[in-house]
C-alpha cells in the first residue's frame, strides 16, 4: 500500500477541474491560497472556461486530469469543485498505467468516483475532504491547519470523536480500511467498472440535496445489487444536508433505519466529514479502528 507523500515548501500542486465549473473568481482564490502557503499551483489557463454541465472542454478536463496523475514533477493533485463529471472519464482511467508513485489527492462529492479508482485500480490512500475552492473562500485557520499539517505530513493519525450508534448495540472495536465517499456517487458506479468493493471495509456515505426517499432509493438499490451486504463490516454516516422534505421535516434518517432493519451490519453517525459547516478530512484505504464505546474514529497511515 502506498504512503502518503509529504508536501514541502515550493512543491507543485496541480489543480484539476474535472466535474462542474465554479462561480465566480473561484480559481484565482484558490490559486493564491496555494501560494500564500508556500506551494506552486499548476493548472491550464482554460480549465474553468466552461462548457454544458461542466468545468471546461471534455477532453481538456481528461487531458488535465491524466497529466495531473501521470506527472513526476508534482507530488499533489487537489481538485477545485465538485458538481458532476468525472464519472465520465473512468473508460479512459481504466487503461491508464499505474505510475507506482502515490500522490496527495484531495477532494470530494463528484469526485468520489475518482477516489473509488484510485482506491481499488492503484491502491492509492486518498483524502476526502475540501476542495480547493472551499480554501477561496477563506476558511476557519483550524481548518486549513488539519489539511495542511496532513500534506505536510505534520500528522500521521487522526482521531474523530462524537460518533453515535444508530439503532444498535454494537460493543467491540471494528477494524478495517475505509471507503466511500457520496451515496450518489457510489451508486452510480453500480454496473460500471468501478463498481464499489466494499466487502470487509468500513463504509463512510455522506450526501447534499437528497430527501429520504432518494436517499432510500439508493440505498435499495445498492442492497439488491449486492455490493451493500453482510460482508460489509460497518457503515458511518458523515452529513446528509438540505435533505428537508416540504413540510420541512427531514426523513433521511428514516431511510438509514430501514436499511438497518434489513442489513445486519453496525451503522454510527455523528462523523463531521461531507457538505456540512466543518469537512474533516478522511484518508480513505487507511486503516481505521472504530470504537463504538468510546465513540471515536482513528485513522493510522
């Protein structure tokens, strides 16, 4: 399993924009909140021109995104936003070479897919949390220090309190790497050739803009795929946001109860990771132990 690579003063950090195009002076601010840091951003003049649904020109976006992983001269790969995209690339990421380096990857939502490849195709630990237009936007200094001392490899655990469990009684520790990411996301790979390998794992779902009953629907249609099952070793629940139905009542949790009635597997929630005020960031395929007495969550890589 690769490490994560250190990041120092100077080194390169290539920006891609793969799924939606941010508003506004989004990049210029993420730009210099690079610099301000010390680092050296790298990307294409054209890569928020805009085109349709997405960031810029499908095969610019791809162009960019393989030169971004492929390139020996970076050590980091930080994408600008989510939205939707990158689902679109994975026929192209499925014949390209492992370069055998690991690199810094960061970012989340859409993005989720390219976590998925990177996870399972190169066995790559890969960070879910904030995409650089979050750090445009001048974030909380606590914030920015977790992500920073994490690229900078000032930190090699994190410990998150807090998790809850959710309709079990669960008592021993759980050990196992983490993956996932969007409930969307994941789904949307059911069938594809990324379909999520989640047997012996610890799943994090989060997700932005689903009332429950579309929270439901993906997760019955992740159980009668058969990814979603007892091989599972326990789900954790990062935000589900803007999920109000009409009548202002949230029924998100109300979908997770009735998965849990019909999957025997320990679920937690509680976890400050997705499109909530605070994104801690997670290091998915690291080891991670649950301690459901405790409450906490500790990564190790």
């Amino acid at each position: 399993m690769s490490k994560l690579p250190k990041l120092q003063k100077g080194d390169i950090i290539d920006i891609i924009a793969p799924a939606g195009k941010p508003l506004g002076d989004t990049l210029k601010n993420a730009v210099r909140w690079v610099e301000e840091q010390g680092f050296v951003p790298r990307y294409h003049k054209d890569i928020v021109k805009g085109e349709l649904f997405f960031a810029a020109n499908e095969e610019l976006q791809w162009r960019e995104l393989k030169r971004a992983l492929l390139a020996k001269d970076s050590k980091a790969v930080w994408c600008l936003r989510g939205g939707w995209g990158s689902m679109r690339f994975v026929p192209r990421l499925m014949k390209l070479k492992n370069p055998g380096v690991q690199k810094f990857f960061c970012g989340f939502s859409d993005i989720t897919t390219l976590h998925l490849f990177l996870n399972q195709e190169w066995k790559w630990k890969t960070i879910h949390g904030s995409n650089l237009s979050a750090f445009g936007n001048k974030p909380s200094k606590s914030h920015q220090k977790e992500y920073l001392d994490l690229a900078t490899g000032q930190t090699s655990e994190l410990l998150y309190k807090g998790l809850r469990p959710v309709g079990n009684t669960h008592k021993k520790i759980i050990k196992g790497k983490l993956v996932g990411g969007n409930l969307c996301m994941l789904t949307s790979g059911l069938g594809t050739s990324l379909q999520p390998n989640l047997s012996g794992k610890i799943l994090f779902l989060e997700e932005v803009g689903e009332r429950g009953y579309r929270v439901d629907r993906m997760l019955e249609q992740m159980l009668q795929s058969g990814v979603l099952n007892k091989k599972v070793k326990a789900i954790v629940l990062g935000d589900f946001t803007e999920a109000n139905e009409p009548n202002g009542k949230d029924l998100t949790m109300k979908a997770i109860q009735r998965l849990i009635a019909r999957l025997d597997v320990p679920v937690f929630k509680g976890l400050k990771s997705g499109h909530g005020k605070i994104n801690h960031p997670l290091v998915l395929n690291a080891n991670v132990e649950l301690d459901p007495v405790k409450g906490t969550l500790r990564f190790k890589f």
